[in-house]
C-alpha cells in the first residue's frame, strides 16, 4: 500500500440533496395537521422518490414495493399528528421508511422464499444508458450481497452507505444509541465486503 | 479471509481520526490479509458507488391513485368522530338533560316567536353523459344523474368521459384517462383538484367565495369563464378561450391567462410558456359550453329553489329526484356495459341529445310544495319527481305500492322527507296508476354469484386483479354469510398469488376475527402462522 497524503477526518457524511426544503415540510406538516388533503398530496408528490428510493435500498427488489410506499404514507398520515418537530421531517420519514422496511424483510424472511426471483427488470436506465447498465448492474449485486445481511444491520448499512446518513441520524431513525449504531455498521461492512467478494467471485467463474 | 478487526472501512472512507489513520496505515505495510481485505472493500465501495444511482422503475400513476385512494379512506375515517368524543357527547347530554330538568321545572320564560334559522341545504353536483366514469372512493362505475359531495374522486377510463354539473351552476368536462376531486362542492365554494388528465370548465357568473382548480402545485383562480386545465404528470396546461384565469405557480409566482392563450407549465424544470389554445383543447371547451347551455335551459325549468334559499338567490334542487345513493354496479355488470369511444360531439348536437330530466327513471312520486317553501309555487301545487333510491327501500317489483308509506317514514336526510307525500293509492284515484319502481336487486345478487365463480377462475389463471374491488363488496356484506365468507378468502388467496403478503395477511386476519367458526379457518391460521 502506497503512502498518501493525510487525510481530514469525515466522520459524518454529507447527505444527498433531497431537493426540498425542511421549511417547506413542516409547513406542509402544519397544514396536515389540520386536515388539509392538498398539503397531504403535496407532500407525497414531494417525498415520494425519495421514499421509493429509500425503500428499494432498504429491501432490494421486490414485487411488492408499491404496496411498502402505499404502507409508508398511510403510516406517515397516522404519525403525523404526532410529529412535534424535534426532529428534522426528514429524519421522521425515514424513520416510517425503516419500519415499514424491517417489517417487510422480516416477513420475507419467514417465507424462506426467494424474493427476487423472475422479476423483470426494476431499475430505471435513466438517461445515460452507459452509466445506468453500470448502475443496474451494481444494484443487482449489491442488493444480493445486502440478502446476507440481518435486517438491522441492512437498515443501517444501507442509510450510511446508500443514503448518505451520519451515526448519529441513523442512531435517531432507527431508535438505538449510537455506539450500536456503529457497532452495527461495522458488522454490517465486515459482512457485506466478504459478500460481494464471494458474489464477484462466482460471477466471474465460468 | 482473515479479519483483524481493523476499521478498513472506515479506513478506506477516510473516516478516521489521525492517529487511528496512521495506525493502520502503517500496519498495511506488514499485513498482506489486510491489504487484500481492502481492495475488496474498495470494490465494494465502488459497487455501492454506482448502486446509489439506481432507483427503481414504478407505475407511477398506479401507486398515486393508489396512495390517493388511502388517504380519502384514511380522512373519511378520521371525520368519524373517536369515541371519546362520541363519550363527551353524551356527557354533555346528560348536564344538558339536567340543566333542562331544572329549568323546566321553573315557571315557563317568555317564549321566543323568531322563527328557527335553517342551516342551507347541503348542495350536490350531479353527473351527465358519464361514459367509463367511476367513483374511486365509492368503489364502482357510476350513471348519469349520480350526485356527488365534496371529497369524491371521479375517474374516468382512457377512452370515457362525463360532465359534471356543479352546484354553483357551472359545469365541467372530464376527459378521458383523468382523476379529479371535488374537493369543495358548494353553492358559493368549489375547488377541483386534478390529480391526472384534463378538465374543461365553464363556470357560471354565479357570486361566490372562489372557484379554484389545483393540479400538479398549480392553482387556477376563476372568475365566470371557460378554461380548460391538462396535467399529464409533468406539464400542467391552462387553455381559456373566455373571461380569464389567475395561475398560481409553485414558486409563489401569479400570472393572469387570456382568452386565447395557454399557458404550459413544467413541473421538472418549474419553467413557465405561452402559447396558442390547440384546436383540441378548443373543441372540448366548446364542447363543454354547449352542454352548459343545454343544461341551463333544463334546470331553468327543471329546478325548484329549496327551503332556506332567498328569491334572489335560492339554493336549487332538482324537481326529478336524482339518485341520492350512488346507483353503483358490480365489476361484472361495469364488464358488461360496453363502453365505447366518445366521439366529438358537435356544439349543435348537443342541443339535440335527451336532457338529464328524460335520462331519469320513470318512477314517479308527487309531492306538494307548501306556501311557505317557495312564494311562486302556491300551496298544494303538484310537482313530479322520482324518489330517492336507498337500498333499504328498493322494493320488489311485485310490491310497488311500498312508496306510499316509506317515504314519510323515511329519516329526515334529504328534501324528499321534508315535504308531504301523497300516497300511491291516492294517486290512483286522480291519475293513471304509476308504473311500478323497477329493481335491480335479484339481478344483482345472481350476478354476484357468476361474479365469483370468475373470481374463482381468474384466480387459477393469476387474473385476478380486477375482482378485488367487487370481492370487497361481496365480503362486507354480513348477512350472506357464506358467500361474504368465501369472498373474504378469495380476497386473501388473490393477494397471495400476486405476491402481496401484506393484503393477504389482512386477509386472513380479517377472515379469523370474521367467521372464527370458518370453513376455510384452517387455511387462514396456516397462513398466519398460527
């Protein structure tokens, strides 16, 4: 290994863009709260790439992602009544997402069933079709890789990694302290790292 | 492959404090294990790099009416009121019953001659020359006469399309493929919100809080015009070819829209154009204001103001009763009504095409509008309607005469009760007797049966989707027990071939607590794992 420069140290990573304000959320939040069905529709018309997104992180490809983003909402709805704004909305939609997620994986995970087995092509090319065949490509091993992992660890793996959250968010998301948050990102590395190595592996073998 | 625990992976992200950074750094140097563990995370990073770019292909339009639908659900719901409130009710009841108990027993006050103010009449829109129109919160397909309330969802199929007459006097087309809420259907108050599809509008001269169409994050605020609003996902259009409109935009921006022009805007690039009206959108707008004329000249006689109106401005109501409950039909009988492609109709043919009165039933009831409802009508004056559908009161065609005394004993929920009802055996001696009330009610239930015998088979061929909407209906319906029961099941077994564990689960667990004694018990358990 090569000598490299020093580095500064990044402890959280920077969030990707989620193109909305946190002000223009609560706001909507606000109207919601007072039954306002436009805010409600807004507020999916907003979010909900980023739910779908998160979502399909979460649990890979899956037949039955409309029916988790579905889920997702008609929870956010219930929740939001209670929602008191000690959170960032973005750290509360989260939070929703990796319920609805851990249910779903835990309910897989009792079918013992293959679940992303026949299903056609879920990834969207996009414009670049160079860049998307890479990406699709990526996807499919790292969602395989991610099915070797338990569900928390996954959840947490997949928002640090995928998603861009520091510790400390995800430790406010999934309702744990942080040093288990970490504890289980560093697991969840270890686990996904001889994963993919064993996928790359058998891929290229004839 | 060997692990010593190392923090790679944070090693490789540069996550590190300095001294921990160097540590490693340096033990890379004697460690080949660990130098080989890193060029794998490194390719895993890589991976993950490229992956965070996917995201997944969804039906879009799909999951919106779908999520859609939850929420009109969820928010009817929630107007139920908890039962801790239903509690405070009664509480408040029980001290109002006291606190009359005491007052009444004290010697009688002055009594108070104003007369009790009525509250307006809750005011209906009504459907016409509906073609593929379904209701989404009502569950069906719906017909011509239909009334509607603030917070239904229309939608129409690719090829169908419907007007709707609205309280407030004006109209609106509904083009094919699209999904609109009234989400405020009053005399004085509506707004329209487009989810997806086109709507044209002429809107009556009628004062008023405000007419508003919302789609897409645009608003459109009118004034007495014909415009015409397109939202197909990521451009939302506004054609007027009269008056004027006020669009709001997103950004907070407002602009004004002349007759003429159409505005074009992108909801990706929040960009805003103008341009010419499209003959297209031209021809629906006139289409739309012909039918309002024909319409006007209809209700011009057709209507009869209701109580709590004002000379000036009364609150109308149709003198041929309309359907109060949505006239809805199964799946199987939508499946059966051919529904063919809208044709454009010209603005001179629509003056010729049967008016709402003769699309009615020919059922009639005869009603006397007292003095005091309507100073042009004079007591006792005789006007024609039909009467209310409710399920409860479809009688059997054998037994006709039931109208004679259901309607007075009927619950005071609309104007037919609140006015006197001659009955049919009056009505026989002073005219020719009444043709009796046709049903559809063994109809139906012979075609629920065929209905889930195609359930049954669609489900063996993976198809079927499409029955779950009548299934429900079927399965809500307690007092055909082994029927609703199957239903239930078929529900839950659809959901599971189509792989949607969740719907299924509900399913069963509906189908456990439903018919705990079930036939179709065993099955439930094993699939809840119980």
């Amino acid at each position: 290994m090569s000598a490299e420069a020093l580095p500064l140290p990044r402890l959280v990573p920077t969030p990707p863009p989620t193109g909305q304000s946190e002000a223009r959320l609560l706001r909507l939040v606000d109207r919601i709260k007072k039954d306002d069905v436009l805010a409600f529709e807004e507020l999916y018309r907003l979010t909900r790439d980023d739910v779908a997104r998160t979502l399909f992180h979460l649990v890979g490809q899956r037949p039955d992602l409309e029916d988790m983003i579905q889920e997702t909402y008609l929870r956010l709805l219930k929740a939001v009544p209670g929602f008191r704004g000690e959170s960032q909305f973005r750290t509360f939609l989260y939070r929703v997402c990796s319920n609805v997620a851990l249910m779903n994986l835990r309910w897989w995970r009792r079918r013992k069933e293959e679940p992303t087995a026949e299903l056609p092509d879920f990834i969207d090319v996009g414009e670049d079709p160079e860049r998307a065949a890479q990406a699709a490509q990526a996807s499919r091993l790292v969602h395989r890789a991610l099915e070797q992992l338990g569900a928390k660890k996954r959840i947490v793996f997949v928002y640090h990694e995928l998603c861009g959250m520091g510790p400390e968010e995800i430790a406010q998301i999934v309702g744990a302290s942080y040093n288990t948050v970490r504890s289980r990102l560093h697991h969840a590395r270890l686990e996904f790292a001889v994963a993919l190595k064993a996928l790359t592996r058998v891929e290229v073998s004839p | 492959m060997i692990s010593h625990d190392m923090q790679l992976w944070a090693f490789a992200s540069k996550e590190l404090e300095l001294g921990e950074h160097r540590f490693i750094q340096s033990h890379l140097d004697d460690c080949p294990e660990c130098v080989e563990q890193l060029a794998a995370i490194q390719i895993a990073k890589e991976a993950l790099e490229f992956a965070r770019d996917a995201k997944p292909k969804l039906a879009w339009a799909r999951t919106d009416e779908r999520v859609g639908a939850m929420v009109e659900k969820r928010l009817a719901q929630q107007a139920r009121r908890p039962m801790f409130v239903r509690l405070g009710f009664v509480g408040g009841f029980a001290v109002a019953a006291a606190v009359a108990l005491f007052v009444f027993t004290r010697p009688p006050p002055a009594v108070d001659l104003t007369p009790p103010v009525e509250s307006p009449p809750e005011a209906w829109a009504r459907v016409d020359r509906a073609e593929g129109l379904s209701l989404v919160n009502g569950g069906g397909e719906i017909v011509d006469g239909t009334e509607l309330r603030g917070g239904d969802v229309l939608r129409t199929s690719l090829i169908g399309r419907a007007f709707v007459h609205l309280p407030d006097l004006s109209h609106v087309r509904v083009g094919g493929g699209s999904q609109v809420t009234l989400t405020r259907s009053q005399a004085d108050d509506v707004a329209l919100t487009l989810e997806r599809g086109s709507v044209a509008v002429r809107a009556s001269h009628q004062a008023r809080k405000g007419f508003v169409v919302h789609t897409g994050g645009v608003s459109v605020f009118v004034v007495g015009t014909v415009f015409g609003v397109a939202n197909d996902a990521e451009v939302v259009e506004v054609s007027v070819t009269e008056g004027k409109v006020r669009v709001e935009l997103p950004n907070g921006d407002s602009s004004f829209v002349e007759p003429g022009q159409r505005l074009r805007f992108d909801t990706r690039t929040q960009k805003s154009k103008r341009l010419k009206v499209t003959a297209a959108g031209e021809r629906e707008l006139r289409e739309v204001a012909a039918v309002a004329d024909a319409t006007a000249s209809v209700e011009g006689r057709a209507l009869v103001p209701a109580a709590g109106g004002t000379p000036s401005s009364p609150p109308m109501l149709p003198a041929q009763g309309t359907p109060r409950t949505l006239p809805r039909i199964s799946p199987a009988e939508a499946r059966a009504r051919q529904v063919t492609a809208p044709e454009p109709i010209a603005p001179d043919e629509l003056a010729a095409l049967p008016k709402i009165v003769s699309e009615q039933p020919k059922t009639e009831v005869i009603v006397e509008a007292p003095a005091d409802v309507w100073p042009s009508l004079g007591g006792g004056e005789v006007i024609r309607g039909v009467p209310p559908r409710r399920e409860a009161e479809i009688a059997p065609a054998s037994a006709p005469t039931e109208w004679a005394s259901a309607p007075t004993a009927a619950p005071q929920e609309d104007e037919w009760a609140a006015l006197p009802v001659k009955s049919v055996a009056k009505l026989n001696e002073e005219e020719a007797p009444v043709a009796p009330a046709r049903t559809s009610k063994p109809l139906a239930t012979d075609l629920e049966a065929i209905f889930m015998q195609r359930a049954d088979d669609a489900l063996t061929r993976g198809e079927c989707d499409r029955f779950l909407l009548g299934l429900e209906d079927i399965a809500q319906d307690g007092q055909r027990s082994t029927r609703s029961e199957f239903a239930r099941v078929l529900r839950a077994r659809c959901f599971d071939s189509q792989l949607r564990p969740r719907q299924a689960m509900n399913e069963y667990r509906k189908y456990v607590d439903e018919y705990p004694k079930g036939q179709y018990l065993a099955e439930a358990r094993h699939a809840l794992g119980q």
